[in-house]
C-alpha cells in the first residue's frame, strides 16, 4: 500500500495543470492520497473535483466565516478502490469522520445517519463544545478508519510570532489533536499522520535555521511526541533518512525561494502502534519497523525543475516566469504485508454522496412545479413560432384598411427599403412622415447590425476589414434592397392606373417625393461617412500608433531610470509594499529582484533593500 500526502495550494488548479481530477490523481499513483488546502467550499463540492473513476473521496471544507478564513484551507482524502461496495479492499475507510472532535453537524444528504449524533469524542471532555467546535470550524482534518490503523489527515495552521489569537488557536489545536490521539492509543489503535503541520522540528529541516530555532513552542511540542524523546510516534521520512540535508517540502512563493532550494520540511508522515503480526515476542517491534518500507519526498513535482539554468529563467521578482503547481511537493510512504479487512462498503461521509454530485431529494410539490415551467417553456415557444405569421397579417391588415380609406389617402410609389421587415403597401395623410421617420431610423439600425454581422465573420476568416469596406458592403447592400423595392413599386404603379379616382395620383405623386427625399438623405449620409473614412488614411493612423508607441517608450524609460540597482548585482530592484502592521503599513520599498537562497552562493538575492521616495504624510 502506497499513501501520498500533498498540500496542492488549490485543488482547481491542480485539476487544471493535470487536465481532469483523474490524471492528477493518476500522476501521484498512490492508493491513500491525502490532500491539503483544497481551498473549497461546501456548495463547491460537485462532481468534477470530488468523484474520478476508481476513487472514493471524502473532504473537510472551512465552516467559519470568519475574515480572510472564507474559502480557505479544506482537505480531502483519495481512496483508489476496486469496489466502493462490500469490498475487503483496506484501503477503502471502514468508517470516516470530519474533523476531530465529533461534535461537526453532517449537512442534508452528506454523510447523515439516523444513528449519527454529534457526540464529543473521547478524551476532550475538559474543553467546552464553543473551543472544540473553533477549532474544526476551518476544514482541517479528515479522519479514515482503514482498520488496520486509523489515518489523519491533517492541515495544520499557521501562526506568526506577532499574532497572538492565531498563535493561541494554534496551541489549541494541537492540544485537543494530542488529546484525541492518546484516547486512540489507550485503545490499542494503530495511528497514521499525514499531512501539512506547518511545523518544521529541527533545524536540519529549515533552511535560515538561527541558533535558537528549535526552542520554538511548536518544535519542541512536535519532537516531543517523537519515540526519540519519549514519545509514541515516528518521524517516518527522518528516520528513514536520518541525515539528509536540504531536504524540503515547502519554499516561499514571494521569494523565489525555490529556484536554490531554500526552503522548509513542514509535510511529514507519522505512524505510531505494535505492529500487525500475531508474534509480540520481540519489544522492539512495532508498526514502523515491521511494515514502513521507504520514504521520501517526490522532487519532481517541484516548479522549478533541477534542469532549468537559473542565468537563462531566473525569477526576477515574480516577473519573467511563472511557476505552474504548488509552492509544496507532495510525501509518500510505502507499506508491505497489509493484509485485508472484513467485507464492508463506503463510509457515509463519501463525498458520493454530497447533494451537489449525488442530487437533493425531491419533494412532490417540487415535481409539480417543474412540470409546470417546463409547459410554460414549450407554450412560449410555440407562440415565438407564430411571431412571424402574426407580423405578417398585421401588415397585410395595413394594407387592407388603406385601401378601405376614402380618396384622401396616400398611395406610395416606392417602397422603403428593408429586408427583415414586411413592406408597407399604403400610409395614411396623417401619420405618414412619423411612420416614414420610424422605419428609416428601423432601416438604418438593421442595415447596421448585418453589415457588423458581415464583419465579424470576415474576420473570423483572417481578413481584417478597413473602415471604408463596411460602408462598401452597405451600398451593395442597399443596392440590392433597392432592386426589390422596384420590382414592388411597379406592382403599385399598375394598381394605381387601373384606379378611377384621379386624386390618388396626384396623392401618389406627392408620397413618391417624400419617397424620394429619403433615399436622398440616406445616400447623402453615407457619402458624407465615406468622406470621413477617405479623410483617415492609413498613413495618417501609423503616424499616430508611432508617436503614441514613442510616448510610451519615454514613459517606461522614466519609471526605469526611478527604480534604484542592488547593491550585489547591479540590477534594477523589484518593488514591493509593507503590508505589516505599523507606521509603515502601505510604504513602498524597493529589494533585490533575484531568488532567495544561501547567502554564500553570489547568485541568490544580495539582501540590498531601500524604502521609495515618497512625499511626507505630515502637513
């Protein structure tokens, strides 16, 4: 059996960089893999980041909504099972729990029981519920019972010297997590722990480590639950790997730190308990020694691969490249003579059965209402079929009451060129220009839209399109439109000799003027467009784009020339903002653009720092 531990700084984009959840998973190739800092919600949980084929998951999203907590942390655990039912698979979980404390309420639908209560855990009843539930309140651990041993998975939080609530809830956590490991303990339990503690215990495993590194509160709390210093569990990789050195997990993103490997070992696997022989005979025997068979970090998941020439892709402060993964690598552990478990079937807690993958269930009133949108739908459709038919009877309605008016009426020689729209056979006296004006404006409008339509398809194909051949394609347009209202003007004209009544010529003849006139507005703004488009020559348009180019050039040559050069390098500095608390919170200061890394290699960063220049705040 294979466990992989892996702080993916985002699941998304891990499922990203790896094209689907199933080739990330494929990629790590472990049976258990246990993932930190999913940095998912609860209603983010849906089937493309939580179900891959031959996998059970189960997860821990952030509860609180507390500032800056939304969204963040969140851990999940992989279980690559042939069966997720009546298996004997150990690495699919007999039992599975969110959080530590027993008190997490399950959501509808997600892991839910009749006979699943929140009760508090064994052990911690010295803390009250409000501390226990804090502390599991921001989705960091998972807890799968694969019966041969019981798996953590943990994200551990992390706590600057200077903050003393986050230092405190930090205190707590581990507190209340020890707690639940000795009640575990006490019952013969055989314990695994993975994950990202956010703890470095030695300083072999730190990078800047100064003298007094290791009498943190947090080392010295962490090596003392090692066997070394009396306690019950194993540093599975140190000791593996006793005096490996620059052995890192995590490298600081802000820095570059990872391009010289200076970094940290916060993602551990631990392992306490007797080992799963029926002979105890020996005392040195135990579960480490009997079935850990290797341990060791996966450097190629690295961003920075061991290839790249740092003079060729150097960091620069964040600006010339960007690293693609996590600023983590994961841990993996390998296990022999595992034997099997007895028949059983997923955990409730499966994220199988989440409602945004698994579906909520419906109530018969919910039904109903579906059923009746969905008749709405099809009734709007049906009648956005007719909308055509039902435009075309109201213009031959037009058609038939002008031709019911008394002789004062307008009959029009020509017909206003329009396409998508049903000609108008006859306008009465007294609304004529207002009806006239409506449908060039319509004309005008719809003209357009075909000849944008026309456009963006050119340019679909490759071609890019000057100005001057929009107003072109118009014209031809309209030539067309033209063409077609003739062929129906003559169709008027013959219906206007066969009339009696010689007033209606003379009525036509003035409607075939104002006719006229607007076809002698429309030409005439289009010319006056062309003449505008024939005043921007191309050569006029590169003289701008060169000067606005030049203007540009000089700007940036300006901000270069404000930007000081390290001391160590003689390069230009990256700029950067205070965002520490204090009187110089939000104050520009200018650093060495190159990578972290060991001062004695010349190459990493110089140290050189210099705060901007800037206008004094007091008046």
């Amino acid at each position: 059996m294979k466990i992989v531990t892996y702080n993916v700084n985002g699941l998304r984009p891990r499922i990203s960089q790896f094209g689907s959840l199933l080739k990330f998973l494929a990629s790590l190739d472990a049976d258990i893999i246990c993932i930190q800092e999913t940095k998912l919600s609860r209603h983010e949980l849906t089937a493309d980041v939580v179900m891959a084929d031959g996998y059970e998951s189960f997860f821990s999203c952030t509860r609180t909504n507390g500032k800056g907590r939304v969204g963040y942390s969140g851990v999940a655990t992989f279980c690559r099972v042939k069966s997720a039912f009546s298996s004997t698979e150990a690495a699919l979980p007999i039992a599975a729990e969110e959080g530590f404390t027993g008190l997490l309420e399950k959501p509808g639908g997600f892991g839910t029981g009749k006979d699943e209560m929140p009760v508090k855990a064994g052990g911690l009843e010295e803390f009250a519920k409000d501390e226990l539930l804090k502390v599991d309140s921001e989705g960091r651990c998972i807890i799968t019972d694969h019966g041969h041993f019981v798996l953590f998975n943990i994200y551990g939080p992390r706590a600057d010297s200077e903050d003393a609530e986050r230092t405190q809830f930090k205190q707590t956590f581990f507190q209340i997590l020890q707690k639940r490991w000795e009640t575990l303990q006490q019952q013969g339990r055989r314990i695994v722990v993975v994950g990202d503690l956010n703890i470095a215990p030695a300083a072999i495993d730190r990078c800047d480590a100064p003298p007094d590194f290791e009498k943190n509160e947090f080392r010295r709390w962490f090596r003392s639950m090692l066997v070394e210093c009396g306690g019950p569990f194993f540093d599975v990789f140190r000791a593996k790997h006793p005096d490996r050195i620059e052995a890192y997990t995590c490298w600081s993103q802000s820095t570059g730190a990872e391009e010289f490997n200076y970094g940290s070992r916060i993602d551990h696997i631990l392992s306490s308990g007797s080992c799963l022989h029926q002979d105890h005979c020996l005392l040195d025997q135990n579960f480490f020694i009997c079935h850990v068979k290797e341990c060791d970090i996966l450097i190629q998941f690295k961003r920075w691969k061991p290839g790249n020439k740092p003079r060729k892709c150097r960091w620069k402060g964040g600006r010339s490249i960007k690293l693609e993964g996590s600023d983590h690598v994961p841990v993996w552990m390998s296990l022999m003579d595992i034997p099997d478990v007895v028949q059983h079937s997923t955990p409730s807690l499966s994220a199988r059965y989440v409602p945004t993958v698994h579906g909520f269930q419906q109530t018969i009133a919910s039904v109903l209402m579906k059923r009746q949108k969905a008749e709405q739908v099809k009734t709007f459709e049906v009648s956005s079929s007719f909308s055509d038919e039902n435009i075309t009877k109201r213009s031959s309605q037009v058609c038939c009451i002008s031709r019911d008016f008394p002789s004062s009426s307008l009959q029009p020689e020509g017909v206003i060129p329009r396409r998508d729209v049903p000609s108008i056979c006859s306008i009465n006296d007294s609304f004529d220009k207002t009806m006239l004006a409506s449908v060039i404006r319509h004309t005008k409008s719809t003209s357009g839209m075909v000849t944008k339509k026309k456009a963006k398809q050119s340019q679909s194909s490759g071609s890019q399109l000057s100005l001057k051949s929009f107003f072109q394609k118009s014209s031809n347009l309209k030539d067309g439109v033209d063409n077609a209202g003739t062929e129906s003007s003559l169709d008027q004209a013959d219906e206007l000799k066969s009339s009696e009544d010689p007033s209606e010529t003379s009525a036509g003849n003035d409607g075939s003027k104002s006719t006229k006139m607007v076809e002698m507005d429309v030409s005439a703004s289009n010319q006056e467009q062309c003449v505008v488009d024939s005043g921007s020559s191309p050569k006029s348009k590169s003289d701008t784009n060169n000067v606005a180019l030049v203007e540009w050039q000089r700007i940036q040559q300006i901000m270069q020339n404000s930007i000081p050069l390290c001391k160590g390098h003689g390069e230009p500095c990256v700029a950067r903002v205070a965002k520490k608390a204090g009187p110089n919170h939000g104050r520009r200061f200018y650093v060495c653009a190159r990578a972290e890394g060991p001062a004695s290699n010349p190459e990493t960063n110089c140290g050189y720092f210099k705060w901007a220049a800037s206008k004094s705040r007091h008046r």
